[in-house]
C-alpha cells in the first residue's frame, strides 16, 4: 500500500469516527449539552469543519 493511499484511508477512518461522535453528541439531551458547555450550533458547526477543512452541509 502507498503512502499516500494509508494517509487517506486514515483520514477517511478518522473523518468516520469524527461524524460518529457528532451524531452520539446530537442525540444527547439539551440538558447534557449544556452540562459539557457544548450547543447545537457548536456540533453543526463542528460537522462542517475538520482539521480546518470545510464540508459544505
């Protein structure tokens, strides 16, 4: 396996697991949101960016 194609099949697990924890944090209730400080907006946000990359919605 090349290089490059490792590099992207490691971003492409992280990217999974990125949107994995942003759904397990939307699923949460409004309560347990704002006991870790964290709001909606902040998950959409989040989703849309990784690492600096933006993923249009």
């Amino acid at each position: 396996m090349t290089a490059a194609v490792a590099a992207a099949l490691a971003w492409i697990w992280q990217w999974r697991e990125n949107r994995r924890a942003w759904r397990q944090l939307a699923a949460v209730s409004e309560r347990e949101r704002q006991d870790i400080g964290v709001c909606r907006a902040d998950i959409a946000r989040q989703g849309r960016y990784d690492n600096g990359r933006y993923w249009p919605p």
